[in-house]
C-alpha cells in the first residue's frame, strides 16, 4: 500500500503541528496532530477494507484462439474481468501472462459496464509442456492510498493451456549389431509434405523450413509446419509404455504434448482423426473417424504408462526370422554346422503362417480408418515387436509410415528394427 498525494500531505501537517507542539509547548497543536493521524490511520483502514471487498468479487472469463498450441506460436486472448465496483476507488486491471510466456502485443483496455472490463492481448509461449494463466494483476487507488495485488486462485488462473513441442528430425541409417539388428534402412523425412500452416522463425529452426518468399513479402522470416505424410488424413497409433519400462515424468510429459497436437492438428484440418491407442500385443482403445473432439480428448486425457498383458516375444515374424538367419549366416567364429542348424530353426519358426490376432485387429483399424497414412508414436523402450507387426501391415496395405520416438536413443533403436527401411521418416520428440 502507497501512500497518495493526499496522504503524503496529512503527513507533512501531522509532522509539522507535532513539531510546533513540542516547541512552543501546545497542547492544542499536540492534539490536532494526533487527530489528523488518526484520521490518515482510519483512512487506510477503509482503503485496505475497500481492497479486500474488491478481491473477493472479481471474475475472469478467457477467450482463447485455442486451448492447445505448438511452442513458440501466437495466441490470441480476450479476457473478460468483472468485480463489484466500490465507490471513490479508482481501478485499473491487467492479465497476467503464464510464467514461461512472452507478450507478443500490448494490452488493450476497453469498460464495457459499470466494474467490467475487457482486456484484448496476444502472447508467445516459449516451454512445451502444460501452463496456465498467471492470474489477474489489479491497481486500486482512492484519494489517500493506492496498492496493486497478483490474485492467483485458480479460478482466476483458467483456462489451462497445452503447449507442443518442436519436434528435431532424425536421419540416418540403422546399422546396429548383433543378430536382427542389421535390416536399417535409409530414414529420412519426406519431402513434398503439406504445409498445416505458417509461423514466425524461431531460433533453433532448420533454414530448410523458412519460406523464403513469404519472408520477403512481409519483411520477418516465416518457417512451414508439415502435416503428416501427405495430403491426406492420417491414422494416428500411440503405443503406451509399459510400466515397468516408463520414462520419465517430464520425459512422457513431452510424449503426451506431442500426441495431443498432432490429434488436434488432424482434427482441426480434416474434421476427423481415426486414432488407434495399444500397449505391445494389447489394443487398448480404438477411434474411428467421424468421432467427436470431445470423445477423442477424453481418450486423450487417460494417456498414461499402463500394464501390458500382451507380450510378442516369443513371436518371430518372417522378416525378423529372415534378418536373423541372414545375421547368423555372417557371424564368424562359429562352426558351419552350428550356423546351418541355427538358421534352420530360426526358418522354421519364421513361416508364412497365419497372421496373429494382434495384427489381424491392428489390420481392420487401419482399413476402416480411411486413412492415407500411418503416423506411429512411441516412447521405443522395452519389447518393440508390435512394431514391426503395424509397419508390415501399413506396408501390406500401401500406407506409408512415420514414427514419431521419444529421445534419440529410441529413435536409433526403430531405426534397428528389422522392417525399419519400411519407414518412411523417424523424428525424435
């Protein structure tokens, strides 16, 4: 609390009469003084009470252009504050940004009522991860005092804000050791993707994405964000770590970002995004498209490291089985019968059977889905057999796919897997 022109000169006289009282001895100025003290005390008192009233009834309501954004882009906000307005005290309202975001316009202040205000703005948020609002900042002054608060109750503090990350590519070849794990192919992301829309260059971006054009028309320069595979719908899989395999929490934090905004990123461009969640050899939930944001957000939110009943260890498919036998063949330091006998178990087991249940199911998804491509998210620890099993069949069924691995030892481990010259791109999240 500051003390106002007002009340910096009650103080002056209180100091003056009390001076002129000890000089000359007065027991009137003495008493005047004292009288005006406790007129500035009373003063505060209703000041501070006045304050205190005001906090408890203000409101917020948030507009946003969108509740889930990529790193570093431009949101847009009106905010609506309302109060119960006090007589005599003056009060002005700012909205307070969250705490890992940069103002990216002034904020404008419009009244349209008696104690309601509408504040316009827009912001940057420059950390991937979950965020909120800080809050509402107000500044109260009568004719003695003045004093700003930060109100931060949690009401005041929605709506809650999910911010992507930027993913990094990843290119290279698997190359890997030991048997099974010399199939890597080439890994690359693809070129001629479709543009999902425009942004700012940031530091960090690669100068591949900046539309140089663009850039020159307006004078900053623009990067591209690339929609999937290609122009059309994509069938989003999500393969949930094991439990006893998780990463860690901010780790999977990031996993989580990454799903969601490209969920949103589909279903905001085509109206639909047929999602398929599992864990290993479990199908643990199934989307198809024409399901409503609602329902798919709700499928979303229970996201999380799970138990897998489903193991496909002991299940050799044929290019797993052939890339062995081939491994097999090249290793030195073993006997030409030992070689022989080992690459004839490892044939039969690796038959042209039957196809397993997992990948029947995984196989009526992906043909009721509609879909032109496979966008494959993982966090590529523990068993990844399943994996291999979705890219035969995206393969079978002439999809192209691109994983999407958390850190870049997972992505070095898809790109080891057997079929992984089947992907089309690998990024790391």
């Amino acid at each position: 609390m500051k003390p106002g022109p007002a009340a910096e000169g009650a103080a002056v006289l209180i100091v003056a009469l009390a001076a002129y009282a000890l000089v000359f001895d007065d027991l009137g100025g003495l008493l005047a003084a004292g009288a005006v003290l406790f007129f500035l005390l009373f003063r505060g008192a209703v000041f501070f009470q006045d304050l205190s009233r005001l906090a408890a009834t203000l409101s917020v309501e948030r507009a946003v252009d969108r509740r889930m954004i990529r790193q570093g882009s431009l949101l847009g906000v009106e905010t609506t504050v309302s109060y119960d307005p006090v007589p005599g005290l003056s009060v002005d309202v700012e909205d307070l940004l969250p705490a890992v975001a940069v103002a990216g316009s002034a904020q404008t202040t419009r009244k349209i009522g008696p104690g309601r205000v509408v504040i316009g703005h827009s912001f940057r948020v420059m950390a991937a991860g979950d965020t909120s609002f800080g809050g509402i900042g107000i500044t109260a002054r009568d004719a003695f005092f003045s004093a700003s608060l930060s109100l931060k109750k949690s009401d005041l503090r929605r709506p809650a804000l999910r911010v992507t990350p930027q993913s990094r590519p990843l290119s290279g070849r698997g190359t890997g050791a030991g048997a099974g794990d010399e199939e890597g192919g080439a890994l690359h992301l693809l070129r001629g993707q479709e543009t999902r829309g425009y942004r700012e260059y940031l530091p960090g971006d690669a100068l591949d994405t900046v539309d140089w054009k663009l850039s020159a028309r307006y004078g900053k320069m623009y990067v591209r964000e690339a929609e999937g595979l290609s122009g059309g719908m994509p069938f989003i899989i999500v393969d949930l770590p094991d439990r006893h395999d998780a990463p860690e929490q901010d780790a999977f934090n990031r996993f989580s970002l990454e799903v969601n905004g490209a969920v949103q990123g589909s279903f905001t461009k085509f109206g639909s995004c047929p999602l398929l969640i599992l864990s290993g050899g479990d199908i643990i939930s199934y989307i198809p498209p024409g399901a409503g944001e609602k329902e798919l957000f709700e499928i979303l939110a229970g996201v999380r490291p799970i138990e897998r009943c489903t193991h496909l260890f002991r299940y050799l498919d044929p290019a797993t089985a052939r890339a062995r036998v081939r491994a097999v063949q090249r290793e030195s330091g073993r006997s030409d019968l030992f070689r022989d006998r080992l690459s004839g178990v490892l044939s039969a087991f690796g038959g042209d059977g039957a196809p397993i249940a997992f990948r029947q199911q995984v196989a009526r998804s992906m043909r009721s889905s509609g879909a032109a491509s496979v966008v494959l998210y993982t966090a590529a620890l523990g068993d990844l057999s399943h994996l291999v099993q979705i890219v035969m069949e995206a393969r079978r069924q002439g999809m192209p796919v691109a994983v999407h691995a958390l850190s870049a030892s997972g992505a070095g481990t898809v790109g080891r897997l057997p079929v992984s010259h089947e992907i089309a791109a690998v990024e790391e999240i």
